[in-house]
C-alpha cells in the first residue's frame, strides 16, 4: 500500500509547493466568544494589595465572572474544541494565523460540517442561556463584593458564534495590470509562504507520527509486574487515522517520509488489538519493526531541524 495523495495530478514535473497552491484551498476559522475572566479594577487591586502589604500597580489579579465547569457550560465548549480538531483533521497548517490547508474537493463536505457545528453550538447557547440566571446568581455567592451586574450580558444569545471562510492566498490579479512588476514580486512571496507551508506540513507529519509509533512500541514492549503492558485499541486506532489523513494530505514532498510512513502501514495492517494481546510473539514482532521505523523517523527529525517560521500578525 502506497500512501500518496487522492485526486493530485500527476504532474512529474510540478514541485510539492506548486502542487499545494494548485490543489488546495485556505481555509480560516475564528470565534466570537465570551470572556469569562476579568481583571480587577485598580482600586480592587488596591483592597487586595493591602492584605498582603503589597502596591497595588505590582499586583495582577482577576476574577472568573462564570462557573465554566457547569454541564451547560461545558457543551457549548466541547462544540467548539471538536471544531478545531476536524478543522485541524482535515487541513494542512499554512503560515498564517487562523489559516490552514484543505483540499479543493473537500471544501463542500467541510463547508457543511462547520454548518453542522454552528447549528450544534447555537443550540447549546440556547441551553446554556436558560441557565444563565443560576450561574450569575452562583458567581454573585461566591465573589461577593467583587460581582458587578455589569459585568454580565442580558442574555448569552449571540455571545457564542463559529465563523469561516476562505480568504484568498494568491496575488490579487489586478496587480498584473497595474504592476506587473510588483505583481511578480507578490508572486514570489506567496511561493514562499507555501514553501513555508510544505516544511510545516512535514515537521507536523514527523511529529505526529513519530509520537504514536513511539507510544504503541512502549506499550507492546516490555512487562508491567510481569505481565504484558496494557495498551487501549485507540493505541492502532490513531495510527490507522494518521495513515488514511496522511494518504488525503500528503504532497509528496518528500520521499524519505513516504517510505517510512508506509513501512509503519505495513507493519500493522490488518492487526486487530486483541490479536496483539492475545499473542506475545506477535507483539515483539510489531513492537521490533515499529522500532526499526522509530529509529529511522528520529534520524529525519535530526536532520531536518525546525525552521523558525514567522506567522504574520492578524
């Protein structure tokens, strides 16, 4: 099994970063989201400075206006943390904050999962408002003379909100009449960017791969009180998805990489967790070739060293 990218031209001749500019599209996602901490007023500071015989402008304080552990509470971010992590799931990361890589045939089933999670996360504000009134009614008990009504909205309604995206990458094209010449020297930026992005894309595959062959070797190595570690299915289940997310993402910038994330693929397809705990012989044998993997992996992660690349500000 060869994991390279589905739908990519061939195109021998074009380079990784071309293929990424021709391929994929960015894609940005940011929040409206309420503040649940405040800052002290000076005089506050003040007040809680001379418990301590302190000065108030040395002293940094604050206040947590909501009870963020409340279920209500907790649904309305959990929409958001599995957003992220589908966002982030399906795209490459791009050198600019709040943007990243998806592919162009993928934009429709992205566009209707993010229609999915805002329609989630305006339902679990609505549960969340309706309990609104006990929460303040909990912070008013519990910061005593620090709670001030105004702190708080009439209403968590529109407070919460998921928005997206898909900001242009590429020169304006109006730039190729006025100045051509300027025009180019834009187009050499945005190859660097996506130059930039190739090498992001490579370190975060590295990483994560790294990381989870690491972790499944030192569960099916070695004893525990001498009987075999303990490993959870997830353990084959995350490398199983790493593969098949390699497979949509991958560019085929670099081959070394290529190689090795498939002998990794190799070495555990169509192994079931239990037949690993049901097996010992089988476990040192996975445990040995993954191994083999790790080592290799950990000598392209030295040789590749992390490039200190700068995110423009927002």
């Amino acid at each position: 099994m060869t994991l390279t990218v589905d739908g990519n031209p061939s195109g021998a001749t074009t380079t990784p970063s071309s293929r990424l500019q021709t391929t994929m599209a960015a894609a940005r996602l940011s929040f409206t989201w309420l503040g649940v901490r405040k800052s002290l007023s000076s005089h506050q500071r003040e007040q809680a400075a001379d418990s301590f015989g302190a000065e108030g402008k040395y002293l940094s304080a604050g206040k947590k206006l909501l009870d963020t552990s409340h279920p209500a509470f907790k649904a309305v971010t959990s929409v958001r943390s599995r957003t992220v992590s589908f966002w982030k799931g399906v795209s490459l990361p791009y050198p600019e904050p709040g943007i990243r890589l998806i592919r162009q045939d993928a934009i429709a089933v992205f566009d209707s999962q993010i229609a999915e999670f805002k329609e989630e996360l305006s339902e679990a504000v609505v549960q969340l408002d309706q309990h609104f009134g006990e929460l303040r009614q909990a912070a008013r008990i519990r910061l005593g003379d620090l709670y001030c009504p105004d702190d708080y909205p009439h209403s968590l309604i529109g407070m919460f909100a998921i928005e997206h995206d898909y900001p242009s990458v590429e020169p304006p094209d109006y730039l190729r009449r006025l100045n051509p010449a300027l025009y180019e020297q834009e187009c050499r930026r945005m190859q660097s960017r996506f130059d930039d992005a190739i090498h992001m894309a490579e370190q975060a595959f590295l990483e994560e791969i790294s990381r989870l062959i690491e972790h499944l070797t030192e569960r099916l190595s070695g004893d525990s009180d001498g009987k075999p570690k303990v490993f959870r299915d997830s353990a084959i289940g995350n490398l199983t998805e790493f593969f098949e997310r390699f497979r949509q993402l991958n560019v085929r910038s670099n081959p070394q990489l290529d190689e090795l994330v498939d002998r990794a693929c190799q070495v555990v397809s169509g192994i079931q967790p239990h037949q690993l705990r049901d097996s010992s012989e089988l476990r040192q044998r996975v445990a040995n070739q993954l191994g083999a993997v790790q080592s290799s992996l950990d000598g392209l992660l030295v040789d590749r060293p992390r490039r200190n690349i700068l995110r423009r500000p927002r």
